[in-house]
C-alpha cells in the first residue's frame, strides 16, 4: 500500500505540473471547434466538459486513491478501525484546509496561480519521492527468512478466515448496500449544500475567489475537527446505526436553523469589505454541518468494515 501509495502521489504531481500546458491545450482545442457549433449550447457545453474531464478525472482518480490505501495499511486492530480512519481523515482534510487557506489568501494574490501551481506540484513530487524510499527502505530492513515466515503467517490466516472472507459478500452484504445508499445521499447534500451557499455568498462576499476559499476552507476545516473529536467514541458504541442517523438529523436540523433564523439577525454581520465578518458568515452558516458530516464518516467506515484488514475496502467504496 505504501509503494502503491508513493506512485499516485507522483502521478498527481505531474498532473499538476502539467496542467498550465494541458489547459491551454485545451483552450486551443475548444476555440477551434467553437465556429462550427456556436449556435449550439448543448453541443459547446458538452465539448468544455469532455476538455476538463480530460484534464482533471486522471489526477483526481490518483487523489481517490491514497486514501484507503494508507488506511489500508495503518489499519491493523480490528477494534480501533473507526479510530484510525478518523484521526487520517483529520490530518488529510485538516491539511486541505490549510492549503484551501494558504492557497486562496496568500500564494495566489502574491505569487499568482501559475506558481502556486507548480509550488503545489512540487510538494506532491516530494512527497511520491519520500514515500517510495521509505516503503523500499521499509522493505530491505527486514529479513528475507521473515518475510517467508510473514507470508507463511498470512497465507494460515487467509485459510483459517476463508470462511470469514465471504463477510461483505454475505451476511453483511445488505448493511453495506444499505449504507452506501445513504452515504451517497449524504455526500449528494452535502456538496449541494455547499454549491447552493457558494453562489449565495458570492453576493456578500466581495471577490470570488475569497468566496469559494472562504467556504472550502470552513467545510473542510468542520469535516476535520468532528472526524477527530469522535472518531474514537464509535469503536466502543454498540449503537452505531442510530449515532449515524442522529447525526444525519442534526445535520438537517442545523441547515434548517440557519434558513430560519430572521433577516435582522444577519444585517449585522454583512459588510463586503471586512474580510473578517464575511468569515464569520460562513462559519455559521456551514460550520456545524461540516464538523457532524465529518463525525459521520468513520461512523459509517466502522458500520461496514468490521476487520480492519477490509479497510481500504470499506473506505474505498464509501
């Protein structure tokens, strides 16, 4: 997992590197067959979207990826899966946060984009390096002979569970169907929760850009601190259904809230040019729903995977 691990994070990097050419690629591409369909919207829209499909589906593939590979391989008790899942979400989207934040406000307006790009990039291709040496590291450290004796141990563990193996495909079967269905549902109103604010703040908030890093920011920052502050409740709790379902009201009850709260309420804290207040906007409109989507995360992990050798499994599909 920790090679495979290292070789997404590289393809990521040069994705990244790549993609001021790839763009303006794309541009090229796009204006020379705009004559011939500038009278069909249908037929542009499609063309733009093929173009950033193009561009932006391989690196994010690679990004999907790493995720469960690492919670693959730092899940190794089957009682502290929920605990290990959330504290490597923590620290992944805690770190998104701060590179929403660090991006948005400081290296675009004083570096510009292209070099906060290649900055990105450049950090990414450190990271695949560092990684790879350490799994091959990791590897010549240990002992041929205790390699054949890990193998051997797996290879009886592996027999010894076969019957235990058909677990997701059996009698758990349903439970993971049941919840992916309505993880998918989650993750559906959740990020249309945050488009649908992103749009309307885009109306107080002064400059665009400041919008969108200001809400993703907050989202991730919410995801980040409720994944932690509960990740380890849910490994002891024998009531793991009905905390998800609870979180899952609360996070409708708190949008609720904010939709109903009255107009004077907010008159006070809009102002377009203090940057601080706009803040806070966002804070209380979409950071409680975060912190409890992010606390409903390795909640519905721990429901699916009850071995923590199906980790990257569970994680991955969910």
């Amino acid at each position: 997992p920790l090679r495979l691990y290292g070789i997404l994070e590289l393809i990521v990097a040069g994705f990244v590197l790549l993609s001021p050419l790839l763009f303006v690629l794309a541009d090229r591409v796009y204006g020379a067959v705009y004559p011939s369909l500038a009278d069909r919207f249908a037929a542009l829209t499609l063309v733009r979207c093929l173009l950033l499909t193009a561009i932006l589906l391989p690196p994010t593939i690679a990004m999907g990826g790493t995720f469960p590979l690492l919670c693959r391989y730092f899940a190794s008790n089957d009682k502290s899966v929920s605990r290990v899942v959330g504290r490597l979400f923590c620290l992944n989207t805690f770190g998104a946060a701060l590179g929403a934040a660090l991006c948005g406000f400081v290296f675009v307006p004083r570096i510009g984009v292209d070099a906060s790009i290649y900055l990105g990039g450049g950090l990414g291709a450190l990271i695949g390096v560092l990684v790879l040496r350490l799994s091959i590291a990791r590897e010549l450290s240990r002992p041929d002979e205790a390699l054949s004796s890990e193998s051997e141990a797996g290879a009886e563990r592996e027999n010894g569970k076969s019957s235990s193996l058909a677990e997701p495909r059996s009698t758990a079967v349903w439970l993971a169907v049941v919840m992916g269905g309505l993880f998918f549902v989650t993750g559906f109103v959740a990020l249309g929760n945050e488009i649908l604010w992103t749009r309307f703040l885009s109306l107080i908030v002064q400059r665009s850009v400041y919008t969108y890093t200001l809400v993703l920011t907050v989202i991730l920052l919410g995801l980040a601190l409720g994944s932690l502050c509960v990740s380890w409740v849910f490994d002891r709790s024998k009531h793991r259904t009905a905390w998800f379902g609870t979180l899952q009201m609360l996070i409708g009850l708190s949008v609720l809230g904010v939709l109903l709260a009255p107009p004077k309420f907010w008159v006070h804290w809009v102002d377009t040019e203090n940057l601080f207040r706009q803040a806070a906007i966002v804070l209380g409109i979409l950071f409680v729903p975060a912190c409890l989507s992010g606390a409903a995360f390795p909640l519905a992990i721990r429901i699916v995977v009850a071995e923590s050798r199906f980790a990257g499994w569970g994680v991955g599909r969910l």
